[in-house]
C-alpha cells in the first residue's frame, strides 16, 4: 500500500512541477555524457527525506545522470563511510543529505580536493566550495512560533524538542532563544529529543514522562516534523489533546493525516515542500558540474501551514497541498535556461 500511495504521490507531483516549471527547449548539456551523482544521507527516518529523494531522483533523471543513493540512517561514522566510498568510486557529483559537521567535513573537503563537486542540503561542510541548500530554518521557526503566540498570547509555559549539532534544528534553536529573550513569560519547562529510530516513539516515551512531571504544560515547539508525531502520541494517551497544542516544522501525507484527525493537537507547522528542496539540491550540483556560479548559501522560503487550512480546504495529502497551495508546489530557485526540469 505504502509503496502505491509513493507511485501516486510521485505521479502527481510530477505533473505539478512540470505543468508550472517546464521550460521550453532545455535539453542536458550532460546528455550522452554518463555521468553518474551519489546521494550520501544521514536522514532516512520519516516522510520528508523520502520525498526529499523522490525529487533528487526526478531532477538527475532529467538531467540525464545515473544516480546511486546510500543511506546512512542516522548513523553518523556511517554516512562518513559512505561519502569516503563515493570518493573512492569516482563519482562525478555528490549530494550530502543533512548529519554533523564534525563527521563529513574533512572527508568532503577531500572530495572537492579530488575534483568532485558537491552540495550539502541541511549540514553545513564548512567550505565554500560547497553551497548550502537550505529551507529557511530561522524563518520556519519564527513563522510557528509567532502563530504559537497568536493562538495563545505571550504567557505560556512550553515542553521543547530539539537535538542539537544538527544544522537546521541548530538554526531553528537561535531563532526559539530570541522568541523566549522577546517574550519572557513564555517559558521552556521541558528541553528533550532524540534521534534514535523510531523517532517518534522514542520522543513519545519521553514526552509522555514530561507531561506526567509538568501538567501546567500548554504548548510544545517541536520543530522537526517526526518531533511532532511523537509528541502528539503522547498528548493522545495522556487524554491532553484539548490542553496541549503542537507548533511544527515540515509536512508530509500522515503529518497532514494527523493535523486534521478529530479534536487534534497538531495545529500548525511551517514547510518546504520536501521534494522541491531535492530537485534544487541536484540543480545547483548540476550548475556547478556546468562551470556555473552557485552562491554559498542557497535557501528556498516556507509556507504557513495550519489544521484550519487543511481542513477549510479539505486538504487530505500533499498531492492536495500542491494542487490547492500555489506558493507549495513551485519554485524559480536555481533554474538557469539550459536547466531540463522533470
């Protein structure tokens, strides 16, 4: 069922990205070429690095490139390993998916040292030689955050999911500790989360033992999607669902599934559409294959998503987001006239 529903969903963004992005008359300056991209990833866990891949596969089939994926599974030494072996294959371009700095930026400055180009998504390689695609984290967490105290004012007292050392929930960190500076009867009860597979079962089993100890608990920030599926297990069995509100980041089929189940916790969260930040991810790579310019930090803006919105509009799945959000399904980020688009 799982892997019919993917087919769908990958169908039918495609049409959407090609009916709003096609451009006439581009062909790959690759074709013919056989050049071949790796796909080194920390982050496998949860709906947004899936579709994430489903749109780096869809931009290097465009553009005419043999893509290998390896999936690290948020196993850091791991992904180190990975990357090692795709300098060792020769690949001729390398996307890095998210994990630590301190693990890939040595082995990816060897890279770039062995004439391979790369781009980095959501981790920061620290070298200038390899631009960033970013969401913009810091205007993600202050777009929930702000619709946190519009639904609740400016007295609250918060539980909080973050793991740190991770580039985007790092940036969405700065942006939660200026919000509590601004705001100082906004109050951080409970700071909590792992990385740990399942993701949210484990920070389910964490949430529900800082409920228990924090009854006075009203709102939780949880700025990573598989955060908020945690959370709000733990708000369903606590029986809390109609005193605790949920504030996210990122979106996906069953986040949407669960921001419009009955009397729901999930009100809100703050997204990229996942698959958009995998084609700009393989676009820059592409540009640079190219001999083109691509500036360090590359960021692609977020759209306000909330329960009311999914539900006024009957919003089911992203194949509906894309279709009735307009500001969610396109994107101009990185698409010079050559650029063949899927």
């Amino acid at each position: 069922m799982k892997s019919l529903m993917t087919l769908a969903l990958c169908a039918s963004m495609v049409g959407a990205v090609a009916s709003t992005n096609a451009i006439a008359d581009s062909t790959s300056p690759f074709e013919g070429k056989n050049l071949r991209i790796a796909h080194v990833r920390y982050l496998s866990q949860g709906d947004f690095p899936e579709l994430y891949l489903m749109g780096v596969r869809r931009q290097a089939a465009a553009l005419g490139f043999k893509l290998d994926v390896y999936d690290a599974r948020q196993d850091a030494s791991l992904q180190r390993n990975q990357l090692e072996q795709a300098i060792m294959k020769g690949y001729d371009g390398i996307v890095l998916q998210h994990g630590f700095t301190d693990s890939i930026k040595d082995v990816a400055d060897m890279a770039v040292k062995n004439g391979i180009k790369v781009v980095a998504f959501d981790v920061n390689a620290e070298n200038p030689q390899i631009p960033q695609i970013n969401q913009d984290d810091h205007l993600i967490a202050r777009m929930s955050l702000d619709q946190a105290v519009k639904e609740n004012g400016t007295d609250w007292k918060a539980a909080y999911v973050y793991v740190p050392g991770i580039p985007p929930l790092d940036r969405r960190d700065e942006v939660f500790t200026e919000f509590k500076g601004k705001y100082p009867n906004i109050q951080e009860i409970a700071r909590f989360g792992t990385m740990n597979n399942p993701i949210p079962n484990q920070v389910a089993d964490q949430a529900a033992a800082v409920f228990r100890a924090n009854p006075d608990i009203t709102v939780a920030f949880s700025p990573y999607d598989e955060f908020a599926k945690g959370i709000k297990i733990a708000v369903d069995e606590a029986g809390l669902s109609q005193k605790v509100k949920i504030y996210s980041a990122d979106i996906s089929n069953s986040d949407i599934q669960a921001m419009r189940e009955p009397n729901s916790a999930w009100v809100a969260t703050v997204a990229t559409n996942p698959s958009i930040m995998g084609e700009v991810s393989v676009r820059a790579l592409a540009m640079l294959m190219n001999g083109d310019e691509v500036d360090s930090q590359v960021t692609v803006p977020p759209v306000m998503i909330t329960q009311d919105m999914l539900n006024e509009q009957d919003i089911k799945n992203m194949d509906d987001l894309i279709n009735k959000i307009p500001s969610f399904s396109q994107s101009t980020v990185l698409v010079p006239k050559w650029m063949p688009m899927p």
